[in-house]
C-alpha cells in the first residue's frame, strides 16, 4: 500500500508543469508587486514578488488564474497546459476606466508593442516632441482636448473654460504651487519639471473623483520615477536655451537616487534674436527623488524641487511728443502748445520655490495598500522696480506763454512668501474583488507673509506761467501718495475623502464617494459629493459619465482679509456634469485608432471675478459672481510602427456675470470658442525622426478700449468699452522638430533641430491704447513670439 502510493506521488510528480508569470499594469506595462493569485478556485494561491512574478506548478489540462490587486480590475487567464509556460497576466486599473486620463509613461526596457501603441500611453520622449524650444510637460498639456493656451512660450493653460490657477498641479502626490519659472514676463513661462525624471503624467480635465480637492477644473499628477538599482547612469542636453543634466543609480541593495539640475540662459537667446534685449531672464532648477526598500513591502522616498529666477529689467525709456499749431485752451486762448513725454523703467525680480516631501509606502496585503506622507513647500519673490515719468508742456497764446514740468517716480517693493507644512494619509482597502475602498485625509499648515509698498513720489515740480503776470511756482515734494499692503497670517486646512468603487459584472465600474474640506481663513466648510460611472458596452467601446461638486479655497491673491472670519473669501464651486465614449479599434500590425467625444457642463458660484491686463489676472477679491461652461471635445489617435498621431477639436462656450451688473452675461476670459490642434511623429529611417505641431484657436475676448474726443479741451482720451465685447485676432501656429540618434564616441547620443512658429506668423497677445506725436489715439498689437529656431544635443552614458 506505502508502495502504491509512493508510486503514484512519483507518478504525479512527473506530470506536472511549472507555470511562471508576471502580473502588469495594462496602461503602463509596470510590474504590480504582492498581487494576489488564485489558480482553480482558490485551489492553489501565491502571492507576487516586489516584481509582479509568480510561479505556479500544475498537473497538465485546463486552468484558470484569477489575479486581484487593489485598485485594479480583477485579472483572468484561461491555460491549457501541456508543458511549462510564462504567461504575463494585464490588469486594468479602475481609474482608467472610469476617468479620461492621457499617460506619458517613460519607455521601459522590456515595453510590449502592445503598449507602446496604446492611445494613452506615451513615452516621456513624445512630450519634447509636442513642446517647442525645450521639452516641458505642462506645455505639453496645450496639445489635448478641452485645454487651450494660445502661446507656445507659456506653460500655464485653462481647461474647459476655467482659469489657469483652477488646476491642481501634483508631483508624486504632492500639491505644487505655481510650479513656474519666468513669473515676471507677461507673455512667458517654463514649467518647473524636469521631463528626464518623469515617469508618466495623468491629466484629468473634468469630473475628477473624490480624492482630488480644492481645485474646480482639472487635476495634473505627474509622476517621478525611481532611479535605477541596478547600474550608474547619466545624461546631458545642451542647447541654445539650457543646459541640463541627470544622473541616477543604486544607493546599495535596497535603494537609488535621481538627481537633475538644469540652468537657462535666455537672457543670451534673446540678445542673439534681438527679441527684447533689455530683459534678462535666467533660472535654474534642481530636483530628484531617492527611494529606499526597507523591506520588500515597505519603502519610503524622498522627493525635493528647488527652484530659482532672476529677471532684471535695464532701465529704459519712450519718449513721446505731440504738438498742436493751434489749441484752444478752456479759458478761450488759442496758440500753439507742445506736450513731452518720457517714460523709463528699472526692475529687478528673483523667485524661489522649494518643496521636499518624504513618503512611506506600505503594502499590507495584496488587497490593502497605505501611503503617508509628510511635506513641505517654501515659495518666496522679491521685487523692486522703480517707473519714472517725465512730462512737460508749453502753451504760447500770442507773446505770452505757459510752462509746466515735472518729475515723478512710481516706486513698486513687493515680498511675498508662502510656507505649506502638511501630512495626509491614505487607505486603499479591497474589501472584495468586486468591491474597493479608498478613503484618506490631510493636515495642512499654511502660513502668509506679504510687504507691499507701492507710491508715487515727486522729484520736482516747476510751473512756470507769463499771462497775463508771471508766476514762477517750484516744489520738491517727496511723497504724494503711499500704498503700504502688510499680511502677516497663518492658518490650517482640514480635508478628508472616501470612495467607493464597486465593479458590477465585468462591463460596469462605479464610484461614489464624497470629501469634506474645511479652511480656517474664511471658516469655510465645504461638503462635496462625487459620482463616476464607466461602462463598457463592448470590448472596443466604453461609455463613461460623471457628476460632482468642487470647491476651490481663495488663493492669497484672492483673499479680501488676512483675518480669520466668516465674512472673508469664501471658496468658489463649480458642479461637473460629464458624459462621454471611446472606442479603441486595434488594427493589423501593431496599429490602433483610438477616438474619444466627451460633453460636459459647468456651473459656478461663489466666483471671485477677476480681469486679464496683458496676461496678468487680477482680482476683485469678493465672491461677486456666478458663471457656466458647456463645451464638447474630440479627440482622434492613430498608432502604427513608424507613425503616430493625433488630431483634437474642442468647442466652448464660457460665460460669467457680475451680481448686479446689468451687462448680464458676458464670455469669461477663458471662453475660447474654437480649438484645433494637431501632432505627427514620423520615423523616416536610419535613426531620423520627425514631428510636426500645429495649432487653431479662435480668439480669446477682451474690453476694447475707444478713443473718445474732449471738445472742451481739444484732446482724445481712451474709454473701456463693453466687458470682453471684442476677440483677439484667432491663433495659428505651425511647429517642426527634426531629431537624429546616433553614437557619439562609443556613446547613444541625439541631436534636433526645433523651429517654433516656422511661417513666422504675428498672433496677437493684447493690444497697447497710447497717443501719437499729433495727439491722436493710436492702438499697437502686442504680439507673441516670431519665428524661433533651436538646436540641441544631448549624450547619455
């Protein structure tokens, strides 16, 4: 009997086949640690390593592997087995499925073609493709559907109607505020991030869920990735804006670093263009990340950005004259008269940002994950200008005349420093397969300081008159009027999320949850429901639907007190309504055409309003109106070996009006009604790759101004017309970026060729009213950039 069966256990043995696989994620091919695995019916279970793989041993016919992991649709694969396999088991993250989120994954060494053609996974690289004189995420950002930026030197862009600072901007998680270099320039900005480090870049323009807070139009999260563990690397790019530079590697067994600094010279490439030769910009940035495994399912990472500019403006002046053979002065005197103007300014602004986060990861189970993070964020600017006005007049009626002079100065001093302390926590809790639970909270600690001086002064006054008696009058007054702003304040925000997403069959996902968020400036308690709904009708076609409330608390601009009370600036709140449907149709040889149509209506109240003066946007610092945005976007993709593309169209009509303001409702300053852009990369052989950019937008409105003749005084003045009555000229812009790789001394190396705006054509940034040398009223184009050309080399090692 002891024999029969040794025989038989010997005899199974044999029979058996050893199954070894991975478990990925399917929009960004990254392994999923500690996944839970199930073979036949809880016959048989293991769990993943740190790097998604699994191994199996079964007897040979058919098998089913069930695999669950938190946050991720549950994963199947049917096996017949007849001799070992390596199979790979891809799960579908439930945000995928319900949000519209484009992903910039950095290129993997073991990436499939599946996933390098999928719609919304796209490597880091494409975003130098879609960016125009140095690669920058968030300009990157003006490409997709429902965003709109119309200048290829800014990083800030709007979504759907709402304001550039109605985005929430994160790095690994971590809220980053004004994450901008060139803040002083009206017309340009570079976004902070440095592209080499990033690992992928979520944009979710509407409809968000729960866990996002305090923002009304769209969430950016942009990931950083870990070093490598395994070997040293580095990396340089010099070109005719900035140099930068990377390095990474291991940090002993468990650990590595990330590391990248960059330093411009613009102040040189707009010397060398002739584009503004008395301002000098420069900045420069250093950040990394440094990951650390202090068991394999617990590690902690320290994430820091430090950011600095300087702008220094020369001192320079316009001077100005009109005369008139002629006047008519109103005490009935005629002769001639001749007016002077001059107008000269010296500025000097320096910017810091800084922000370190320290992070712990830690996975309880394969179906509860927890992540805490503390982190600080230092954000301080210095400026001082000084704007000196000259003017002098002299009016001859017959022998007599009369002289006047004098000599002002506009004096601007403004420090401004805001320092962020704060801790939050989450749980991402599978309590079924069918059913998971998310829910988290967060501390913040904020504290403002602000010194704001701003005056006119006189230097000298002289008056000097000769009808019908002479009067000589001289003055030396050193201060006429002086604007003292002082905030000294500190405050806490309070917020806490739950969701939950409960997968109904394999066709529906659905998320209900809801956040509280609590701001002790304006002693603002805010409740916000979230519903998020995806159904995925056929294996190519999937429908989603969102609805939810959003609030946003007043940024310190925004505030009307620096004093704790329910009577200060209250947050503004918008309700998302989204409905929407892609279809993915793959194609033979690696090709795919994704197309996406999302509607969408917004309603706000509580706005703070605000106004746009050549790009600046200032605010009235009262809750004074209410607004709506209804739009449609279209998004059109093609993948295929040696071509990928995509073509987006959006249309939006934003509105806003005024609490009592009989103009009623007028476009907000973000309505742009039309929007059309377009990227093709071509691989053109033999390591030559091409990308061409193009961009349509319909005009941005703004308040005309109109010359209004004075009969009494024989002078034109300038009027504000109706609020955002008139558009800007519309926008279109062509790109072209020409990239080769090679090998450089024994080393991978690639050079481009970059030409922003290659037909050279004048956009219109806003308009200037002044007034000739006659007198009469003049209106100047102010326009965005010329035709701009840059090379660039880089070298990896």
């Amino acid at each position: 009997m002891i024999l029969c069966l040794m025989v038989g256990a010997s005899w199974s043995h044999a029979q058996t086949f050893t199954v070894k696989g991975v478990v990925r994620d399917a929009s960004t091919n990254e392994p999923l640690g500690f996944a839970h695995v199930v073979a036949d019916s809880s016959a048989q279970w293991t769990t993943t390593d740190e790097h998604g793989q699994f191994t199996f041993d079964v007897v040979p016919g058919d098998h089913l592997l069930r695999c669950s992991y938190v946050g991720y649709k549950s994963g199947i694969l049917k096996l017949a087995v007849n001799a070992d396999l390596s199979v790979t088991i891809v799960m579908q993250s439930t945000d995928v499925l319900l949000q519209d989120v484009t992903v910039y994954a950095h290129k993997a060494e073991n990436e499939s073609p599946q996933v390098e053609v999928s719609a919304l996974s796209l490597q880091s690289g494409t975003i130098a493709q879609m960016t125009s004189a140095m690669p920058d995420v968030l300009r990157s950002i003006q490409m997709l559907p429902g965003v709109s930026g119309d200048n290829e030197m800014s990083a800030k862009f709007n979504v759907r109607g709402g304001n550039s600072d109605e985005n929430l901007v994160l790095v690994n998680g971590t809220q980053v505020y004004e994450p901008y270099h060139v803040k002083e320039a009206s017309n340009v900005s570079i976004g902070i991030f440095d592209v080499d480090l990033i690992k992928k870049m979520d944009l979710i323009s509407g409809g968000f869920t729960a866990r996002y807070g305090d923002r009304m139009s769209s969430v950016v999260n942009i990931e950083y990735r870990d070093g490598d563990r395994e070997e040293y690397h580095g990396k340089a790019t010099l070109s005719l804006t900035d140099f930068d530079a990377l390095v990474e590697g291991p940090l002993s067994s468990k650990g590595s670093f990330i590391i990248g600094a960059r330093q411009s010279y613009l102040q040189y490439v707009l010397k060398m263009f002739d584009i503004a030769t008395t301002i000098h910009p420069s900045f420069y940035d250093v950040q990394g990340v440094l990951s650390y495994s202090i068991a394999p399912q617990n590690s902690v990472a320290l994430k820091f950005i430090h950011a600095g500019d300087h702008f220094i403006q020369d001192p320079n002046g316009d001077l100005s004259t009109a005369s008139w053979s002629s006047y008519k002065s109103p005490d009935g005197l005629r002769g001639p008269l001749t007016q002077l103007w001059h107008d000269s300014t010296d500025q000097h602004a320096h910017y810091y940002s800084t922000m370190v986060a320290l992070q712990s990861t830690n996975i309880l189970s394969s179906s509860a994950l927890v992540r805490s993070e503390f982190s600080m964020y230092d954000q301080r600017q210095a400026v001082a200008g000084i704007n000196t006005y000259d003017y002098a007049s002299m009016f001859t009626p017959g022998s007599a005349y009369k002289f006047y002079r004098s000599t002002t100065a506009h004096i601007n001093n403004d420090e401004y420093s805001i320092l962020t302390m704060e801790f939050n926590t989450s749980l991402d809790l599978a309590v079924s397969p069918d059913y998971t639970i998310k829910t988290g909270g967060s501390y913040q600690r904020l504290f403002y300081d602000r010194e704001s001086v701003r005056g006119w002064t006189v230097g000298v006054t002289e008056n000097y008159t000769h009808y019908p008696d002479t009067t000589r009058t001289l003055s030396n007054v050193k201060d006429i009027t002086n604007y003292l702003d002082t905030v000294h304040t500190g405050t806490h925000k309070v917020s806490g999320y739950l969701e939950n997403i409960i997968l109904l069959g394999e066709q529906v996902v659905v998320n209900v949850g809801g956040r509280f968020d609590y701001f002790a400036l304006s002693r603002d308690l805010t409740w916000s429901p979230r519903l998020n709904i995806a159904y995925k009708a056929f294996p190519a076609l999937t429908l989603r639907a969102a609805w939810g409330e959003y609030y946003q608390s007043p940024i310190p601009q925004q505030l009307a007190s620096s004093t704790p009370s329910d009577t200060n600036t209250h947050s503004q709140r918008a309700i998302h309504t989204v409905l929407g449907a892609e279809l993915d149709l793959p194609l033979k040889n690696q090709a795919l055409i994704k197309i996406k149509l999302e509607g969408y209506h917004k309603e706000y109240s509580n706005l703070i309003s605000s106004t746009v003066s050549e790009g600046e946007i200032l605010y009235s610092h009262h809750n004074d109106a209410i607004g709506r945005a209804t739009g449609l976007d279209a998004y059109f993709f093609y993948s295929a070996p040696k071509f990928s593309g995509w073509l987006c169209y959006s249309w939006l009509n934003a509105q806003e009006k005024l609490f009592n303001d009989p103009q009623g409702y007028v476009p907000r300053n973000t309505d742009q009604r039309h929007t059309l852009s377009a990227i093709a990369t071509f691989e053109t052989g033999k390591n030559w790759e091409l990308s061409l950019r193009g961009v349509y937008g319909s005009g941005y409105p703004y308040t005309p101004n109109f010359a209004v003749y004075n009969a009494s005084n024989q002078q034109w003045a300038w009027q504000a017309g109706r609020t955002n009555s008139a558009s800007l000229p519309e926008y279109i812009r062509v790109d072209a970026r020409l990239s080769k790789h090679f090998l450089l001394f024994g080393l991978e190396a690639s050079a481009y060729l970059d030409v922003s705006n290659i037909f050279n054509i004048a956009n219109v940034f806003s308009y200037s009213y002044e007034f000739n040398n006659e007198g009469q009223p003049v209106i100047t184009e102010i326009d965005l950039w010329p035709i701009l050309p840059t090379l660039g080399l880089s070298c990896s090692i």
